[in-house]
C-alpha cells in the first residue's frame, strides 16, 4: 500500500492530477483514520501504523488536487467523508467493530468499482499502472496475513474483498494492454488496404 501510494503522490506531482479522483483519496484518509482507531482499540502498532504512514501521503494528493479551488470539490469532500461514516462509524455503533470493519471492505472495494468498469468499458489504459495494482494487491496479501494470525476475521475478510478488487483491476489492465499490442492501429489498416 505505501508504495501505491508513493507511486501516485510521485505521478501526480511529476504529470499533473489528471483523472485522480479527489472523492477516492478522501475516502482514503477517512478510511485511515478509522482503522486507526480501530488499531487503537486492538492495541495494535502494525495497525495504527499502517494507516498513519499513508494518511500524510494521501494529504499531500488531496492538496494537489485542491479541494477548496470550487464548491463542487468542497461538496465532493463532504460527501465522501459522509460516505465513509455511513460505512464505518454506524455500523460500528450498531454492530462492533465488525460491522464497521465490514463497512470498511465494502468502501475500499467501492473505490476500485469505477476502475474496473472503465477497464471492462475502454480499452485505452493509459495511466493505469499494473505495478501498483499489483504492489496493493501484494500489500493486501500481508495485510491478509497479518489479520489471520491476529485472528481478525472481520478485518481478514474486508481485507480479502479489497484484495479481490485489486487483483482485478491488475489483470484487466495487463489484458487490455496485451490486446492494444496484438490489435492493429486502424489508421494503419486503413493505409494499407487504400
């Protein structure tokens, strides 16, 4: 997961924030801040430290993006930070820690949805990097570790779902760049049939 993160804090930097989603990277931190309170409360330091080492990180990707720049960024913040406390935070009053962690999985998956139907929908890949996904899947397999012998099986499960998504978003991009190198460029084509 850090180095994702580093990856695209590197990428927005050097090529701009084209196509970065300010919702995602919100989501990201407020996702960050709940599992580090949930590692506070399992007086876990692998879990609050996960967490805290990417939130500055995140920060850094949210600022570029500059939230306050219009109202439709600071409506986009506010509603992904709504978002994850229906995940999170109620579930968690209602049904433990659990239900929260439940809700976790299910707003880390819902980031990596948009991804995969673009994958499923456009066949240009550009910008979308098999190594990362790749690297937060491998991060998501440690995590997974981790979890099954902390005997964490909410945390296990979200974790696995979040896991799932990755993976396919790492081989749908290596598909779609593989059909780009076997299909033919149509102005090509078409030049060599005129």
């Amino acid at each position: 997961m850090v180095w994702g993160t580093i990856a695209q804090v590197r990428r927005a930097r050097r090529l701009g924030v084209e196509g970065v989603s300010l919702a995602t990277w919100t989501l990201f931190i407020s996702l960050g801040c709940f599992w580090i309170t949930y590692g506070i409360d399992q007086n876990s330091a692998i879990i609050i430290a996960g967490s805290a080492l990417l939130i500055p990180m995140q920060i850094v990707i949210v600022l570029l993006l500059r939230p306050w720049h219009s109202r439709a960024s600071v409506r986009v913040v506010a509603q992904s930070l709504l978002f994850s406390f229906a995940l999170c935070v109620v579930p968690t009053f209602f049904w433990g820690w659990p239900g929260g962690i439940y809700g976790a999985g299910v707003a880390a998956v819902s980031t990596r949805v948009p991804q995969i139907i673009e994958l499923v929908r456009d066949p240009d890949v550009t910008g979308v990097s098999v190594r990362t996904w790749v690297l937060v899947s491998t991060g998501s397999v440690c995590w997974m570790i981790f979890y099954q012998n902390a005997r964490l099986w909410a945390a296990l499960e979200a974790t696995s779902f979040s896991f799932l998504a990755s993976v396919a978003i790492a081989l749908l991009a290596v598909w779609r760049q593989r059909r780009a190198r076997v299909m033919p460029n149509p102005a090509e084509v078409i030049f060599t049939q005129g």
